[in-house]
C-alpha cells in the first residue's frame, strides 16, 4: 500500500488499484482529498500493471461535497475539475464505491466515473441548494444526461438523498450490493468491465435524455408554475432550473459554462452566505460549553405527559413516533377521550397519506396508556407538563408531581413564558426541573427550545438536548426570561406591528412587507390563523384594544370567517373595508392622526427591534451563541433561511445602520427603541455578533 497523502492511500490487488480516501468525518473534497484522488489516479494510471481504478472511502461515508468551510477563502491546492477531468479522461476504467451518502462534489465525482457500485444503504443526492447553491462541478450537466431532465429538476432544486434501490432505478448506480460485500465486489466489478471489454463510458456524451427534451420548454415553465411557492423569495433553484435547460438545449461544454457562471453568481451573493452560515449554526446549536457531550444521561424508558390538549398530544406523537412509551394524563374522561381520538386522527390522516403503513399506526398507539391517575406516572423518567398557560395551575402540578414521581426523574413544563425557576420552587428538587418548550403544532414544528433554569443540572440539560435529536427536533438551550428567546423578540414585534397601525399603516400593508421580507406570513394574517380569541375572555373585553374590538364583533379569525381580514369561501384573505374604518376610529379615539407609514419604516420597526431584543437576550447570557438565536427564529418562527437569521441579518445589513436607525426611532419615538448596550458596543469595536465567542 502506497500513502499518496495524509487523506489517500492506493493499494494493488492483482491488477486492480484500489484508491482510498480517509479524511474524517465526511471526506469532503478539501484541498487535500483532491490531492489525493488527483496524485492517486495519476500514479494508477501510470502503473503499468494496473488495468482497472476503484474509488472508495473509509469512515461513515462516501464524499458527502465539496468542503464547505473552504468556500469563500482564496483556492489552494487543485482545482476539482482538474480532478475530475482526470478521472473522466483515464484510459483504465475507474469505478466508484459508494457507502453512506455521495453528496454534492461526491457524487460530481462519482458521476465522472465510468461505473458507480453501491453498498445498498447508500445514498446520493445534489444538495447544494439547501446551501444557496447549484450543483457546481459538472451535476447539472451530467445528471440530466442519466435520469433526464424531469427527474433532475427534482433532484437539484429538492436536493434530496435518493436511497441506493431508487438510485439504481434511475441509471446512476450500476449495481448495488451488500455493504460488506462493497469493496470486493466493486473490485469484481472493474475486473468485469475489463473481462467484458465495456466502453470507459463517459456520462457527459450520453445525449438521448437531453436531447428528446429540447424544443419543450413547457416542461421547465410548467415545473417553475408549480413550485413558485415553494421558491418564493430564494436565488438557488431558479439559478438550477435555468442550469437543467442548459443542459436540455446546449452542448456539453457549453452547458458547463452556464452552470460556471452562475455557480459563482450565487457562491458569491449573500444568500448562500446566509444558507452556508446556517448549515454550520444548526450543527454548533447542539454544542453546550458548559454540559459536554459526554455529560451522563437519564435513560428515558417512559415519558408522562400532563395535558391532552393540541399540545399534550403533539408533544406525545413526537415520543411514540420514536418508539418511546407515553402515559397521557387528563383531569375529566372527555377531554382523555378527545385527546386520544385526536391522536389517532392525525396518525390516520398520514396513512392515508402513504406515508406511515396501518401498522405503524398501530405500533405507536400501542404505546400510548391513557389515565386519569397523576400515579401513574410514579415510575416515568420523564414527565413533561403540557397545560394552559397558568403560574398557580403549574405550581400545583409540579408540588404534586414531587411527591408522586420517582427521584431522578426529570419534571418538565411546556410553558412558552412564564418564570422556570418559579415553577421549579414548587418542587423539592428544583435541578430536576427544565423547560420544554415546544412549537405549535409540536408534531410538526423543528424547534424546541430546552430552557435552563437557574438549579437544572447539567444530565438533566444534556439529556433533555439528547432526547430532542432523538425525536428529530432542532434543540436550543436557552435561559430563563419571559418568553425566552423566540417569543421574547416575537414580542417587539407584535408590539411594534400594533403600534403601525395606529399610526396610519393598514395591517395589510404591515403583513405585506413582512411576507416580501420572505416571512410565510405576516403578524396579522398569523392572528387570524391562530384565533384572534386566544387568551380572549370575553367577560372581561372592554373595547380596549382593535383586537378586544374585533372578538367582541365575533370576527376572531380565520375559523369565524373573519378577522383583521375578510375571508372568502376559500379562505383567501381580502384587505376589510370594515377594519379599516374600526382602526380608523379607534386611532381618533385616542387622539392618533394618521399619516403616511413607509415600507422602509414598517420593517425597521418590526425587524430591527427584534434584532435589538436579540442583543439584549446575548449580553443577559439568556442564548449561548448568536447563531442560536437565528436558529430559533429560522426553525419556529419561518424566518428566511436565505437571510440566515435575525443577527446574520444584521451582520449582513451593517450593526452601525440598525443602531442609527435605532437611535432615529428612539428620538422621536421613545424608550421602545433604546439600543442594547451590546449593540452599542459592537458597533464601538467594529465588530458583529458573529464575531462574538
Ligand atoms: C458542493 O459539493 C459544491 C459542489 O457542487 C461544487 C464545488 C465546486 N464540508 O451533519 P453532521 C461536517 S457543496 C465541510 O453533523 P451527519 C459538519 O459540519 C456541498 N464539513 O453529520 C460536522 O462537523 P462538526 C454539498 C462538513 O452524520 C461533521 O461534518 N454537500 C461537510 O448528521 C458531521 O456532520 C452537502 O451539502 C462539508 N461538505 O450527516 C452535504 N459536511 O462535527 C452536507 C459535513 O464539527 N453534509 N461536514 O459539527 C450533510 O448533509 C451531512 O453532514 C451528512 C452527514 C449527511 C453528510
């Protein structure tokens, strides 16, 4: 064996070179792994007694891409095309071997290759665009040339992983095989080629797919018609789309210098800054400086969850989808029974879908025990309090629970605002208590945020972080304050979008801007969405606020038919005549004149005040790390993943103008605006939030 670097190593069996990569922990194509594969192939080619190339990994995976810390800093080293061409251009057949996932440059690479065997647990996708990008080393040219254009418009604007069977199907994978049996039979594989005398067949002159596509333009049109809601607002799968039709109605190398350009084109834009920046803050998020990953663990067995409500029952599909046991408690049999029906409801409903079987249904109640026993939960390991948002209601709970559950064990509270610590007081053992709070609809929604109070030991912290990954949530660790991270800045501003449209901005236009922002929708229509009435008691309503106003004219949303906004028969929501005129009034009755509120002006005051909060949140240590807080707001808010956040934002925009603007709003506008010290001292240092350590 032959160390060609400290990443590639080639071996000789027989009269087959064996070229190994080994460059933890995904073999991504860095500047040394392109050395490899260069020098290795070069030296393959030059052996005379080599008649055949395979191309395999070491580790967890095949390459999973081009190595994306190495994006945005000066080129060293070869360039992957080089690589490429030498791979392509070998006049021995070089296979690859694919295990674990050949992602993006991966499988760029793989595909100049002249034959592809996989392991059968092997996965292949183009994901660039999750990063902002396309495919940028010969993917969009060569993909289409295999699986044709329909299909390749899928696979790069969705960048999903094709399991090894489907690949196979496609024409990408030439055989796929037992993993253990990859290596040897990859081997054979070479061995046949040469034995068979087959073609060193080169992806790129396979024409017929492209070619039967040409003169159809409808298939790209029809394609951008059906998903321009999907896309809405991002750069990539547009600049993807117009890379397949290159491919469709050019040569070859013409195609590839389309897809050159406008690779470069979004490389450097700020949207894959923000997507690329994102990728790594949704990895750091898991990092907790102070609770190691190897902090000890609870084992959690067996979950009980207090509360059948939306909520209770969301937050036990995500334990039973992951196979965990769940005992649910409610106080009346009814609201047990609704509870339960509701679950199963929604289980039925994916199975109709296709996309859980019967059995599954079954499987995972089968693992739900009702009850009206607060006992029962005695032996639970974890216990998570899902019930209405009320400081004496959840005391009284968690005094209950610390007498009835097991030491140890971890108590739990969904609350979305209230004091942590507080809640933990009721208890004899405050370090077993955490805050989960989970997202609406929690079946659904990535996030969770697992809330520290001020006693929560560090295995109840580290297990809590565990068991979100383990249920496919996206966990950020953040401290006690009301409304934590997320609704804390949700807060400014919803205060600030109330504050508009007394000042003259119609809640459309406020919701307009916002949704251009890239937000799915803005503050008004989400009310609507949600029920105008939460939290509304109409007992106590006295005209007090628009939205007291509107539930007592039974216009409480969407379910009413109408809200801030009127509601057609097919729920499409209508700027309200009627609205208008109430906010009109009510503005006069409190002495408001109204004027001429700019674009520009409504997405400072909702934006940067969120961002302000942001900075306040960081210098209280209430988030560990900037990119948490964007991962918060990306995962349970719909913040633009191509904006990368509320402070990447800011880094992106410039601290120095939000905090003008800050100041700005603050002189005319009052205490509302008064800039976070942090703010200020950022922009003192010429730092930005993503300088913080
Ligand atoms: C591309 O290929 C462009 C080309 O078309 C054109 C070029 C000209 N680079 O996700 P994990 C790190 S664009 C550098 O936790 P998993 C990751 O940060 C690329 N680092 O593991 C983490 O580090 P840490 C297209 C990378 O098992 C560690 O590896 N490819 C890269 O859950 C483990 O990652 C992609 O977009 C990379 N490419 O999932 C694939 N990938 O431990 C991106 C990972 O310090 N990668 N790291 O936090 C993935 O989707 C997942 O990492 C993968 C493994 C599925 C591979």
């Amino acid at each position: 064996m032959t160390a060609i670097n400290a990443v590639a190593d080639l071996a000789i069996e027989g009269d087959i070179a064996i070229l190994t990569l080994n460059s933890p922990p995904v073999n991504a194509l860095s500047a040394a792994v392109r050395t490899g594969i260069l020098d290795g192939v070069e030296l393959a080619i030059a052996d005379s007694n080599v008649k055949g190339i395979v191309l395999i990994c070491a580790g967890k995976t095949f390459i999973a891409g081009a190595d994306i810390t190495e994006f945005g800093k000066p080129p060293v080293g070869p360039a992957l095309a080089d690589v490429q061409a030498a791979i392509e251009g070998s006049p021995k057949p070089v296979v690859a071997a694919i295990h674990g996932t050949a992602l993006g440059g991966g499988l760029e690479v793989a595909l100049v290759c002249h034959y592809r065997v996989a392991a059968r647990s092997a996965k292949c996708g183009l994901p660039e665009v999750n990063l902002g990008l396309l495919p940028g080393a010969g993917g969009t040219q060569r993909l289409p040339r295999i699986v044709g254009p329909a299909k390749a418009l899928d696979m790069v604007t969705s960048g999903a992983h094709i399991g090894a069977a489907a690949a196979a199907e496609m024409g990408l994978f030439d055989l796929v095989t037992d993993d253990a049996a990859l290596r040897a039979d990859a081997i054979a594989f070479v061995k046949q080629v040469n034995a068979e005398q087959r073609p060193l067949r080169k992806v790129r002159d396979l024409n017929e797919k492209v070619e039967a596509a040409r003169g159809k333009p409808e298939l790209f049109a029809d394609f951008r018609r059906a998903n321009a809601r999907k896309f809405r607002g991002f750069d990539a799968p547009e600049y993807n789309i117009r890379c397949i039709e290159a491919a469709v109605n050019l040569p070859f190398d013409e195609g590839m210098k389309v897809e050159r350009k406008l690779f470069l084109a979004l490389m450097n834009g700020t949207q894959s800054a923000a997507q690329r920046y994102y990728f790594f803050a949704s990895r750091q998020v898991w990092n907790l400086p102070d609770v190691p990953a190897d902090t000890p663990t609870i084992d959690v067995k067996k979950v009980g969850i207090i509360g059948a409500g939306t909520m209770g029952g969301g937050i036990a599909m995500n334990l039973l989808n992951a196979g965990v046991p769940v005992v649910i408690v409610e106080t009346a049999q009814e609201a047990l029974d609704r509870g339960m029906r509701t679950i199963r409801a929604n289980y039925d409903n994916t199975a109709s879908k296709g996309r859980i079987t019967a059995a599954d249904v079954d499987k995972r109640m089968a693992l739900l025990t009702p009850t009206l026993e607060l006992g029962q939960l005695a032996d639970a390991d974890l216990v998570i309090e899902a019930v209405y948002e009320n400081m004496d209601v959840k005391k009284d709970i968690f005094g209950k629970l610390d007498k009835i559950v097991k030491r140890g064990a971890i108590l739990a509270t969904n609350t979305s605002a209230l004091d942590v610590n507080e809640i933990a007081a009721a208890t004899s053992r405050p370090e077993s208590v955490i805050g989960l709070h989970f997202f609406s609809p929690a079946n659904v929604m990535k996030l969770l945020e697992v809330v520290r109070g001020d006693k929560t030991s560090k295995p109840v912290i580290r297990t809590s972080m565990e068991l979100a990954r383990k249920i496919g949530k996206i966990a950020a660790l953040v401290g006690v304050c009301p409304g934590f991270v997320g609704n804390r800045m949700l807060a400014q501003r919803q205060r600030e979008a109330q504050k508009l449209v007394l000042e003259g901005a119609l809640p459309w236009d406020i919701d307009r801007v916002l949704y251009n922002f890239g937000f799915p929708m803005g503050p008004f229509a989400m009310s609507d969405l949600a029920g105008l009435d939460l939290g509304w008691i109409r007992e106590k309503s006295s005209s007090a606020t628009l939205r007291e106003i509107l539930c007592e004219m039974d216009r409480r949303g969407q379910k009413t038919g109408a809200g801030y906004y009127d509601y057609d028969d097919k729920r499409n929501a209508i700027p309200s005549p009627v609205v208008e005129q109430i906010i009109r009034d009510f503005a006069a009755r409190k002495g408001m004149t109204s004027r001429v509120v700019s674009e520009q002006e409504i997405l400072e005051r909702c934006v940067y005040t969120m961002i302000n909060e942001g900075a306040k949140i960081l210098e209280e240590g209430k988030a560990i790390r900037a990119s948490d807080i964007d991962v918060v707001w990306v995962n349970g808010y719909g913040w633009p993943v191509y904006r990368g956040g509320p402070m990447f934002y800011a880094d992106t925009i410039g601290l120095d103008k939000v905090l003008a603007a800050m100041k700005n709003f603050e002189a005319t506008l009052g205490a509302d605006f008064k800039p976070a010290r942090l703010l200020e001292d950022l922009v003192a240092q010429g730092r930005k939030f993503g300088d913080l350590k």
